[in-house]
C-alpha cells in the first residue's frame, strides 16, 4: 500500500509558502505533524525542518487521495501534489507563517508509515527528558530542535568565516593521543597492537597547537570536539566542542580583538548586535567589585564601605577593626515590610552561618539617632551609582540597601585568603540577583544586546593554594606564561601566591565561556613551571618530555584561548542545558540512552585489547 517516491521532486519546502504563491501548482513532501478528519475534508499539516503547511483532501477533488489520507497517521511520511489556495477571510491562522494559505492535493502518495511514536514532535514541550533521549531521532525533529541546529550551524559558520578571512589556518589535531593538562581525567582508548598501553583522548588540543605555532603556523583555529571524564553537572558533557586558537607573537589584546570579532559574528548570525571592545578588568578588580572572577554585570557591582565604618563606630557595633565592610543593592524590589526585611535579615545571617559574617541592617540604623547618619551615608553611596537597568528602563521600585560586616572576633581560619569576605558577599549578591529576579527582571531577555554583558578578566594568579595538602598548585594548565616582571624579580621562587599569569577568561552573564594565555616559549621557564609545581625533572620528561624538546628549537612567544561553542549556542538559543544544542547528547550519568552506550563488549574483544574486568557495575 506505500507508495514509490518515483521521479517525484518537491517543489518547495513546507515553510516557505505564502500569499503571493496562490493559484500555483506545488509538491510538498514531509511528515505528518497533525492530522483532522471532518468526514469529506481531511487536513493534514506537512512537516519539515522549515515549517507547516496546512495540506485539504477533500473527496470532491480527489477521491483516491483522501482514502489515503484516511490511512494516513503522525509521523507519516507523505509527499502531497496540488495547488496552493488562499484561505478564506477569517480563516487565516496568524500563529503560523504559512498560515494564510493551504495547498489542496491532487494526489498523496504515503512513502513511509510510522508506529505511534512515545510523544509527538508536533508538541513545544515534552516533560520526560530520558524519553527524549531514547528517542533522541523524534525529539530532534522538534521545531524548537531544528531551530537550535540551524541555529548551532549558522554561528559556528560565521565563527569559522570571520577567522579564515584573519589569516587563521584550520588544523585537525588527533582524537588519538596521550595525556593532556587540563586537569580532568582522561578517557582512554587501549591498544591491541601494544599491550598494556593506551592512547588518551584529547581533554583539549593544547599541546598540539603550541606545537604548531612552533612550526610556524602562524594563526591556528579548530572547531576542535575536546574529552574530559568528570563528575557531570547540569551545564558539561563528557563530549563538548571548543572553538580553540592559537597565534603566534600575540599581546593579550591581539587575541582579545580576534575573539570580539568572532564572537561579534557569531551573535550577528542570531541576530544581535555587538559592540566592542569588551569591558576588561583585573582578577583582583573582579574580586574586589563583584565576588568572583567570572562578574555578572547584569546586577550593580558591590561598593566599598570600609572608610564610611570609622573606627569608633566599627567599635559600637562590634565590627572587625580591619577587614572590609561591603555593601551593594539589588534593584528594583521595592519597599519591604518589617516582617519581611527582618526575615530576610535572618536568611542572610543563617547562610553565613559561623563564616563570621553578619547583616547590617540600615532601615534599623536609621532609626537611632546615633547611627541615622551612617545610614544615611550608606544608602547615598550604595544608590549613586546608576540603577539604569540593561534595557534601558528605570527600575520602579525602591532598591534593596544590603550590607555585610566581619564581626568581632571574625575567625583566623580564613586568613590564608584576603579575599574570603569579598567572595561570599559575592555570593549572596548573586542568590540575592537570583531571589529577586522577577522584581528586578535584569535577567529577562529582550532580545537585544542589552541582554549580554560581557568581560574579559586578566591577571588571573599563577597558584592557587591548596588547603587539603597544604601546597601551591597550577591555577590553569601548566603551558600560561607568568607575568615577565614576576618572573624577573622572583616572585616565582619567593613568592607564588603574589605571581600573576597572563591568563584571561572572557565572562559572559557571570558564566566562563572560554579562557586562554599567553604561554611559556622558554624551555627554561618551562622546566622551572613544573618543578614549581612539584614535579621532578624526571617526571615531566616522562608526561612531557616530547614538548620540552620541541621548546628548544625555536619556539616563538605564542598564545591563545578556547571558547565553548555548545554554551554560546546555548545561551543564543536561550536554551536551558546543554543537552539542548548538541544533537546527541549523554545524560549525567554519561550515557547515551540512543545507542545505549557504554556497554560491556565480547570476552573476545577483551582478549585482544589484554584486558581483563574485575568488578562491573
Ligand atoms: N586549552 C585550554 C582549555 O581547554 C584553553 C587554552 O588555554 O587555550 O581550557
């Protein structure tokens, strides 16, 4: 009963007719996103990757083809000859960008059938995400899918484009190699031919594309799939792709200006216009303004209150006699009742717990004749920065005054970390942001630029310390150049927790959407970086020896970032997991419910890869 496709070719696709098209002969061919049966008249809407047309079988016309459509289903697979027609007056659907027409078919041929499929791809939202997954090749043929994949397409087009014109070669690096630095676990691949050997799936192409600087190269790029076996959250795949770059005798503001253009041309691809230069600050300035090192300038920054605290009051209030006093606002929450400021005051003072930390509650303040000064001091300096919100609006209700205080005895254990107090005020602006979101609505879309606030920050530290084994570790993979004057006056040696790397991270809407440096190009400095970090001479000969001899002949200054492209499409798709842009994607456990992977293999397979299993989940 299905019928053969033939020499039969479709005219249009099923979102591209409209009024104008009226009177003309067209083939559709598609699937059967919804079907309505009203005796003679039988509507079948045709479904492809652009869109829905409404197709009319009525028995006057053909009889044959509507006894087909009788038959027809979902998910069908249909090709429909016939003549486009206007819909009468009244019955046009606005909803629908084909909506002002129908095609009314001569002929339907049925060129697939289809079981009942679990859900249907003609629905917006489905509610069960594994059954998503299971089905991913259903789930896919979702408009909002297909939308997120032209969309993906589109931008890493545009992206690939903007850098080829710059003069960047595209390079491929192997999927097949040995351990990579960025600090996650490697998957491995073992090998039959050597046994008890591995290669390592790539965590990034790093090394490769210093070695290519180091070739000559020049300007690198890849749109490069990267491996790293981590403890999966909402927002990381065990898979991912990054737009990975390299150049050669770069400034930092080189890259910086390569990455704007790209990413100006990936946005302009959605629909949205840049403007740059982005705004750029120090790690320390981010710290100190906002929290955290990845600021989200949606919401205003913190203020400094330290100075306004004078000793005599800090003593009357019991506040620390040094540490920082920080404030900041959240806009646009209006007036809260006593009830409600005071049980907010003590949300704020349960979350901080023991930290040391306490809110000072400034309507209180006002209200004695001793500190209605200060308050009043406070509230000017925290609401004179402008509360313009990034759509251009004034907000209407009055901002919320936060205010936080060390108190009195502020425990020694946070000493190690000067900067302890600017994070977990950081912290509670953006739970805060969070909280208020709907009285603030700066995290609302609007569709323009006013929507992406953007940041470059630099002068990340080169060692973080590590509490748990009392020892200073690489802060970023162990290849970023510390800063030159670091290393000139020994910092390195004396005094790592004051050395600066020329690693920078671009920030966007408080997320890290890639980070980069400027490398070592010495061997020297480069022996030296590892031994800082505790590996011996004869341990990085071992992981990287090959690369430590590369560096001796020749290697020019380079430096480079990687951008995560399934982010970026993800938050141009406005889309709320990863999951959401990458065609096949794992679940948190990292499986993939599609082709039910991992999976045990054939004793045979084992046998001639040399392994043997010991336990099986
Ligand atoms: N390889 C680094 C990463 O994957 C990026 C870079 O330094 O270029 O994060």
């Amino acid at each position: 009963m299905l019928d053969f496709l033939g020499g039969l070719e479709r005219t249009q696709m099923c979102g591209e007719l409209r009024a104008e098209h009226d009177g003309q002969d067209v083939v559709l061919m598609g699937w059967v996103n919804r079907r309505r049966d009203h005796g003679n008249l039988i509507f079948l809407d045709v479904r492809d990757r652009t869109g829905v047309t409404q197709v009319v079988l009525d028995k006057e016309v053909s009889n044959e083809a509507h006894a087909k459509a009788e038959a027809a289903r979902s998910e069908y697979v249909v090709a429909v000859k016939g003549k486009v027609r206007r819909r009468g007056a009244g019955l046009e659907n606005p909803n629908m960008a084909t909506g002002a027409i129908e095609v009314v078919a001569r002929e339907l041929l049925l060129l697939n059938e289809a079981k009942t499929p679990p859900f249907s791809p003609a629905e917006d939202a489905i509610a069960n995400e594994e059954v998503r997954l299971k089905y991913r090749y259903l789930d896919l043929r979702r408009t909002e899918m297909q939308h997120n994949f032209a969309l993906r397409s589109k931008v890493a087009m545009a992206i690939r484009n903007y850098l080829v014109e710059q003069g960047f070669l595209e390079i491929e690096t192997p999927f097949m190699t040995r351990s990579t630095p960025e600090g996650a676990r490697d998957y491995l691949v073992p090998s039959r031919v050597h046994a008890g050997s591995f290669y390592a799936l790539p965590q990034s192409p790093q090394i490769f594309k210093q070695i290519l600087m180091i070739s000559g190269f020049d300007k690198y790029f890849q749109i490069a799939r990267c491996f790293r076996d981590e403890d999966l959250r909402a927002d990381r795949q065990p898979e991912f792709t990054q737009i990975d770059l390299e150049m050669t005798f770069p400034k930092q503001e080189t890259i910086f200006r390569v990455v704007e253009g790209f990413l100006t041309a990936a946005f302009k691809a959605a629909g949205i216009t840049l403007t740059t230069p982005f705004v750029q600050m120090t790690y320390d300035d981010a710290i100190r303004n906002y929290g955290i090192d990845k600021p989200d300038m949606r919401l205003p920054a913190m203020v400094s209150l330290t100075d306004e605290l004078t000793a005599e009051l800090r003593e009357s209030l019991k506040i620390e006699p040094v540490l920082p006093v920080l404030g900041f606002v959240i806009p646009g929450v209006g007036e809260l009742s006593g009830t409600a400021r005071k049980a907010l005051m003590s949300e704020i003072r349960a979350a901080f717990g023991d930290s040391g930390l306490d809110a000072l509650d400034v309507a209180r303040l006002k209200t004695n004749a001793s500190f209605a000064p200060l308050a009043e001091t406070i509230e000017k300096k925290l609401t004179e920065a402008p509360t313009l919100a990034p759509n251009g609006r004034r907000e209407d209700g009055a901002p919320l005054l936060v205010v936080i205080t060390p108190k009195l005895g502020t425990p020694a254990k946070w000493n190690h970390d000067p900067q302890w107090i600017y994070k977990r005020v950081g912290a509670l602006r953006l739970q805060l942001g969070q909280k208020f979101a709907d009285k603030h609505g700066r995290f609302t879309k609007t569709g323009t630029e006013a929507d992406y606030k953007f940041a470059w920050v630099t002068d990340f530290p080169m060692y973080e310390w590590d509490e748990e084994t009392k020892t200073w570790i690489a802060a970023h993979h162990p290849f970023t150049s510390p800063h030159e004057d670091d290393i000139q006056t020994g910092k390195l040696v004396n005094d790592k927790g004051a050395v600066r790397a020329l690693a920078y991270d671009i920030v966007l809407n408080g997320t890290e959407l890639g980070s980069g440096s400027i490398r070592i190009h010495r061997q020297d400095v480069q022996a030296e970086i590892f031994r800082s970090l505790g590996m011996t001479d004869e341990e990085a000969k071992e992981r990287f020896g090959f690369f430590l001899d590369a560096l001796e002949y020749g290697t020019p200054p380079h430096g480079g970032i990687a951008l995560g492209l399934d982010r970026i499409v993800m938050i141009l798709a406005g889309a709320s997991s990863l999951r959401e842009v990458i065609a096949f994607p794992k679940t948190a456990k990292a499986i993939d419910l599609m082709v039910d992977a991992p999976t045990p293999v054939s004793e045979q397979q084992m046998k001639e890869l040399h392994l043997r299993i010991t336990s099986r989940s």
